[in-house]
C-alpha cells in the first residue's frame, strides 16, 4: 500500500455516484461518524455487494485511522448467491472519518488493481475533492478545520520541539492552538502571542500552560499526564513549555449553536451561559470549557455536549423532583427561590426547602416527599374543601357489603369493611356531598385516622331525620328506626346514644343495633328476649310497610357501647307510601339472625 494516489484506476462514475449516496446514508441515518463502505463483486453470479459498517476506534489518530485502511486486505463477505467474497473481489474498499463539526468527511479508498490509497475530502452535499499528498496534521485542520486527535498532535509537536530545539505550532481545530517550545532559552516565559502570530484567536485568547496545571483545583481524568505520560517529566521540569491557546469566542459560539438547534432559551454574561428552562435554570463556563480543552485535549464540541448533557441533566432531574412532590402534595403551595423549592403547608403555614438540584438516589424523590410530609403534617388537621370551594365536614354512610362488587370503582373509595355491612366516608359542603378516594388522601396528606378524627369533631353539627318509636315488648324495650339512611345511625356509637336520649330511652352501658335493612334499625339490650324481639320486628315490619321507604338488604348487627350522645336529631313522620298497594316485605332471614345473634349474646 502507498499513499501516493498517483496511480488510481478510474471507476465508473456512476459506482462513484452511488458510493457518495451510501456513504452520505451511513453518516446521516447510520450515524457512522467512523465507517467502511466496501463493494465486492461477485464472479459466482455477476452482482455487485456493498457492505457498509462502522469502524470502531479505541483512539481515533492519524495512525490508527491509516492501521483500519490497511485491513482491507482481511475483509470477506458471503454473497448472496453463497460465494464466499475476499479483499481479491474488492472493486473499492472506502474507509472515512466525519468530522461533525465541520461536516466534512475524509475518505480513503483502496481500488480493484491498485495498491494504491487516495484521499478525498467531501462536504455535506456530496462533492468530493482528491487530496494530492499524504494528510499530515497541518494538512488536516487546513483541509477539514481539524486534527483527527489533538492528543496525537501534541506528541508530535513535543517530540518534534526536543529534537529541532525549535517551536512547534499547530492549529488542532478552529481556535486551538497547541505550541511546544524547547524551555531552555533565558526568556523561559516568552510572548505567546508574538509565537503564535497570525494564528492568534484575539479578544477570545486564553492561554494555558500545561505545566500549570493543577489537579487539585480542577482534576481532569484525562489531562495529559493520563495520555503522554513519556512527555509529562519533560513539562513539568521545563525542558518544554507546551501551551495551549484556545479561543473564548469559538466555545461560545458552539454553545450557542447547539442551544439555538436544540430550542433552548439562554442568556450570556461574560464568560458565563445560563440556560433557562422556567423555573428552572443551569449555569455553564466557557473558560471551564476551554480549560478542559487545553489539559485534556478533546475537541471543543465533545466537551460542550458533555457539559450540556450534565447541564440538561440537572434540569431535567429538578423538573421530575418538582413533578414528583407536587404529584404527592398538591394542595401545597410552592415557590422557587434560587436551586430551591419552597413547600408551604397552607393549613398551618409550616414551610420547608429543598434544593432542586441535588443528585438523588433512585427513589430519592420519595425520601424527599416523605421527609417534607414528617416536617409539615405536624398537628395538622384534615380541611377538605370541596370543589365548590367551600370547607368540608367529613361524614359516613353504610352499605352494604355488595355496595364493593357493585360500585365501580369501590376500591379507589375510602371505607371501613364491617362483617356484612361497609361504612364509606364523604365530605359534605352542606350542598354537595362527594365520596372520599384514597387520591384524595393521598393529596390531602392524610389517612383514615384522620378522616376519623375530622369526623369526631363534627359529630355534633351532623343533622339526623329518622322516625323512630321506643316499644315495649314484654319486659323489653326495642327502639325501632326507620328513615332512608336510619342505619347511618351505627356509623357512630355516639349517634345510637344521642337518638336514644332524644326516645329517652335509657338501655344501660351498651346496647344491639341490628340493622335488618339498610333502612330499618333495631335498638335493644343484650338479654332481650328472642320473642319480644320478634314481635317488635314484626311491629316494624307493619310500620315500614305503610311508609315510603326503600328497601335495601343490609343485615347488619353490632353492640355498641353507649357513652356520651351526639348528633341533632330530628324525630319525623315518614311520609306514607304512595297509593300503599305494595305489600310489607317479609324478613325472615335477617329476622332469624337477629334472634340467634340476641339469644348468643
Ligand atoms: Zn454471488
Ligand atoms: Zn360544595
């Protein structure tokens, strides 16, 4: 192989058309930034087959780039016709480096009947240039505005300045500069400006000097000592003054070009960018890029989209903190301050910050929310407010069991599952009473006991309009209830007291609620006896046949403690059924229950 391109045997131009679409493919969709193209043709069966791949570089240099070129004696491929292709079936074998930056390609191709390598330069739209020569460095950053590696650039330039005790300077891409100068001279701290001459970026010129570097301050893991470690002794005892010149104004407008393409809004402040993201904001420094730039000797454009991704991290990350907190707290108020999110309780004003762009563990969300719950729940109330915009109450109602298979959505609805029965709990404006879902406890920051809590303080403002007569049945008394929500009388031990008191009813310590229908209620002593308490069911029976009542099975039985009373009642007259042509529904099954469950007791 040589890589004089003398001698090149012409392809046709329509291959030559085809290769530069395949090769303008591979770059575009393929993203094959490094890449082979090879055409074999096929002896077996006539066809051409064109193959194209990435080439996967560990350290992209001149030399490893021209060590893939010469592989091209290895490649194979197995036609579709089943013949087995070798490097001797190689009509072109094209080997190219994109460099995105400048979107030009650099192309090295070996031809069928040449051992010959030519070069071409293509820009975006296709146009291809032969390269006369052998690319050295100068030659590439004057041909494609960069070096294949800066790294592999200043090897050279050091090794070049100890062995000619003469500067070296080349330009590595558009605004950097590296200059190796042999350090023995008197004026150990020339001029670099008056060096560098007409390469000299201007205003935007920042000069480092690698001896200079200070792990301690900002540590690169790849600053030059990781990567020409053979020349490290010579620069930082000055035997050479390597130095890098890079331009301010050239980073800067990288950035912008990437922040502009990407659609992000930023502002620009001396050296500093702020990327703005509402509410949120990331801060990035040119100086920091073209400081890393000059130890580490990456190109401009990978340090930026690095610190861009980093950037774009942070905001991204503080944006799914701030949608996970507000998700599980939303009745809070929030402020951003800074890096800060402040989170207000606004029933009792306690407040708390958290720092939006703190690095999180996986479920460090979580630990926040639950760690701001601990700090702004304290002696907190439940206040639910009701859609309408007015403060709630919370009350409760029972069902009965089937309530859970029949309502839709049951398991998203706060409830306390009793044997046979489920009191379900709501919250009432006094004009719009709406069930409780666990969501909403979860916005509320709350749990069942809470409600519960919020419900005791209420027990005395809770209206209750049942009819209800106390009877006595042999030696005993049996208060019956009836309304179309008389059982929600059992939601409560305090509101069995309270109707009792309004009957003055004395029944002692504790008494039987048993609840035969969701509308009809039974009250009595634990020793009642079986038949009066079948008599007073039967007694019911016959009232509520005659009012307009729905019916609804409940079969409920509890013995309830009878302490202090509570509730507003309101004893009323039922009104009587319209056109009483239905008959009393008969209830024998509930009734039998009951006599067992009072004859047990
Ligand atoms: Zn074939
Ligand atoms: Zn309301």
């Amino acid at each position: 192989m040589s890589t004089d391109g003398g001698d090149k045997a012409d392809l046709d131009p329509k291959h030559v058309g085809k290769l530069v679409e395949t090769r303008l493919y591979a770059i575009n969709e393929k993203k094959h930034h490094d890449g082979v193209i090879l055409t074999f043709f096929c002896p077996q069966c006539n066809h051409n087959n064109t193959v194209m791949k990435p080439l996967i570089f560990h350290n992209l240099t001149m030399d490893s780039f021209m060590q893939a070129v010469s592989g091209y004696r290895l490649e194979t491929h197995v036609c579709a016709c089943g013949a087995r292709l070798t490097s001797n079936n190689l009509i072109i074998a094209q080997y190219s480096h994109y460099f995105p930056e400048t979107t030009l390609d650099f192309q090295a191709e070996v031809t069928a009947g040449s051992d010959f390598v030519a070069f071409y330069r293509m820009d975006p739209h296709g146009e291809r240039a032969l390269i006369r020569g052998t690319p050295d460095f100068r030659f590439m950053y004057e041909t494609f505005g960069r070096v294949m590696s800066a790294r592999e650039v200043w090897k050279y330039a050091i090794s070049s300045a100890l062995q000619t005790r003469k500067v070296q300077l080349f330009n590595v891409e558009k605004g950097f500069t590296v200059v190796a100068m042999p350090g023995s001279n008197p004026h150990a701290r020339v001029n670099v400006r008056e060096i560098v001459g007409p390469d000299w970026p201007g205003d935007g010129a920042l000069v480092f000097r690698l001896v200079d570097y200070r792990p301690d301050e900002a540590a690169f893991e790849d600053a030059f000592p990781a990567w020409m470690p053979e020349y490290a002794g010579e620069i930082t005892s000055g035997h050479i003054d390597a130095v890098a010149v890079v331009d301010q104004a050239r980073i800067l407008a990288l950035f912008k070009k990437v922040l502009a393409r990407d659609g992000f809004e930023f502002t620009v402040k001396g050296d500093v960018i702020t990327v703005n993201r509402k509410p949120f904001k990331a801060v990035l420094s040119v100086r920091d890029v073209a400081r890393e730039a000059a130890y580490t000797a990456r190109s401009f454009q990978d340090i930026v989209d690095a610190r861009l991704d980093v950037a774009m991290n942070r905001i991204h990350s503080a944006e799914g903190l701030l949608a996970a907190i507000r998700r599980d707290m939303p009745s809070y108020t929030y402020a951003i301050d800074g890096d800060f999110l402040e989170i207000t309780n606004p029933n009792n004003g306690l407040t708390d910050r958290v720092n939006l762009y703190t690095p999180l563990p996986r479920d460090g969300a979580k630990l926040i929310v639950s760690r701001l719950r601990e700090a702004l729940c304290k002696d907190d109330k439940l206040h639910p407010v009701c859609r309408c915009g007015k403060e709630c109450i919370v009350v409760k109602s029972v069902e009965p069991a089937t309530w859970l298979k029949e309502t839709p959505d049951a398991f998203n609805h706060v409830y306390d599952e009793r044997e046979g029965a489920v009191i379900v709990y709501y919250v009432s404006c006094g004009e719009h009473t709406t069930p409780v879902m666990k969501t909403d406890l979860a916005a509320w920051l709350a749990d069942r006991a809470a409600l519960d809590a919020a419900f005791e303080d209420v027990l005395d403002m809770l209206r209750i309009s049942v009819e209800a007569h106390a009877g006595r049945f042999g030696r005993d008394t049996v208060v019956c209830v009836m309304g179309n929500r008389a059982c929600d009388i059992i939601t409560h031990p305090g509101f069995v007291k309270g109707l009792l008191d309004a009957l003055k009813v004395d029944l002692g310590p504790q008494a039987i609620v048993y609840a035969p229908l969701k509308e009809l209620v039974l009250i009595y002593r634990e020793d009642a006896a079986v038949e009066n308490l079948n008599a007073a069911l039967l007694d019911l029976q016959t009232l509520a046949a005659a009012r307009d009542l729905r019916q609804t099975p409940l079969d409920y039985i509890e013995l309830v403690p009878l302490g202090e009373g509570h509730g507003i009642f309101n004893l009323i007259t039922l009104p009587p059924k319209p056109g009483a042509a239905a008959a009393a529904a008969p209830l024998p099954e509930t009734a039998r229950k009951a006599d067992e469950s009072s004859a047990g007791k």
